[in-house]
C-alpha cells in the first residue's frame, strides 16, 4: 500500500518509510526517522532525532516526538527514542530521546495509550499496555513495567519503578517505587492496597489474588524490614504473580519503595 503524504508536510531527505504510512498536514519528519508500516501522523505533527515509530501507532496533532532531551547535561550526543506498535499518541504529547548518561535510549513498548498533554521524559523505559492520563509526566530514567496506568495530573520522580500492573491514582507525586499490582493515591503518593480491580479484568485466577492479598499483609506486618519480609515471601509463596513483587523488591534500584500503610 502506497504511503500518502499531505503535500504541506515536511519529510526530510533519509527518513525511512514503511508501506500505507499517512502524514498529515503541516507535519515535519525529521532525516533519521522510521515510520514503520501504517503509522499515522495526524497533522501538525512533530517527528525529530534518531526516532523510530512501530507498526500502526497513530500520533494526533501537536505531538512533538524525538526532540533533545529536557536535561542541561545534554550536550548534543546522538541518542535515540523507540516507539513500539499500535500506540496511541494524543494531542500535545512530547516524548524525549535518551542521554548519553542514561543509556542513550527512551523506549516505549506497545499498544499504549499516551492521553493529551502527558510526557515521557529522556532514557525512561516504558513497558506494553501502559496508559499514561492527561497532563501527567513520567520523569527521566524511570521504568514503567507493563500494564501500568499512571492516572491525570501525577507525576512520577526520576530514577522511579512502577511495577506491572500497578495503578497510580489522579493528582499524585509518586517518589518512590511502587510494587507490582499496587494502588497508588494520595497527593504525596502512598501504597494504598492492590490493583485489585485491574487484576479482575485481566482474569487473574482468585487463587493468585488471595495470595497476593496475603503478600501485602505480610508486607505491611511482618516482622523484620521491607527487604527482609519480601525474601521470605519469596520462600514460601507459590504464586507467580507474589514472585513479581519479590523479585521487584529484590531487584537493583536507586530509590527507596513505597511501603505498604
């Protein structure tokens, strides 16, 4: 399928374009861009850096995706943003590329859902099926696991993990990491409890659940530290979902946990 190209936009001399790709009006793609097949640029969008967008994500307008990094470390080292497939990027989204102190690489997994006005900062790593609302902002260096939903107006500090399928509620400041399948809410965020009502849609077995509600206790109450009541959760338990938060914890990570209330 032939590409269309709105004879208004910009496409810059060695970009690299996929079958039936659309760019709208008053698009700019930059030289070092993939589009891959069937991606969509609405109209006025943004596409800079060395950016690769996958298969069928559609971009809406004003997007500006690819640009230089927010970070005054930047000195014009070549880094790169990937985008995976099938995501949708709303108006006035802007996602970063890395920092050679990072890692050089941003990377968005797939079939996310990126509301208007939220932004994915330099070197963030962020998984599959991740819907970030309106207005929010994942910081730099952050790791947002799969299944994640950060909710509108939050913000999400620097260096941060947000394990699989945990959700953050509307207008919270998370500042520290947050466990797979956790609850998130409050101005200043804190762990609240367990995603139980994503875990129900995604058809998580009832056995799996009651273990990961028995997890969290154990958390809470146990005794010993966060460090030393995870360890011993990954002794016992049976569930794979419960070793998602041992390993989580267990895991390598430059700020502290939100530990549960």
């Amino acid at each position: 399928m032939a590409s269309l190209i709105h004879p208004s936009a910009i496409i810059e001399e060695g970009v690299t374009l996929g079958e039936g790709v659309r760019v709208g009006p008053f698009c700019h793609v930059g030289a070092d861009v993939t589009l891959a097949d069937g991606v969509e640029l609405k109209s006025h969008v943004v596409v800079g850096g060395h950016t690769s967008i996958g298969a069928d994500t559609i971009v809406f307008p004003f997007a500006v995706i690819g640009e230089i990094p927010q970070d005054l470390k930047f000195k014009g080292e070549q880094t790169r943003l990937e985008i995976g497939a099938r995501n949708r990027i709303r108006e006035h989204v802007t996602m970063n590329t890395g920092t050679e102190g990072g890692g050089g690489l941003t990377r968005v997994g797939d079939d996310g859902l990126f509301m208007a006005g939220c932004h994915i900062a330099h070197d963030a790593q962020v998984g599959d099926r991740v819907i970030i609302v309106n207005n929010s902002a994942i910081a730099g260096h952050c790791v947002i696991e799969d299944d994640v939903i950060v909710g509108g107006l939050s913000g999400v500090h620097q260096w941060v993990r947000i394990g699989r399928g945990a959700i953050i509620g509307a207008l919270s400041m998370v500042a520290n990491d947050v466990i797979p399948h956790g609850l998130v809410q409050g101005p200043r965020g804190k762990l609240d409890g367990l995603n139980l009502v994503g875990l129900k849609r995604r058809g998580v077995a009832r056995a799996d659940i009651t273990a990961l509600r028995a997890a969290f206790q154990m958390l809470a109450q146990g005794e010993g530290t966060f460090q030393d009541r995870a360890n011993r959760l990954g002794k016992e338990t049976e569930s794979d979902y419960v070793r998602q938060i041992v390993d989580f914890v267990t895991a390598g990570t430059d700020r502290h946990f939100l530990t549960p209330r």
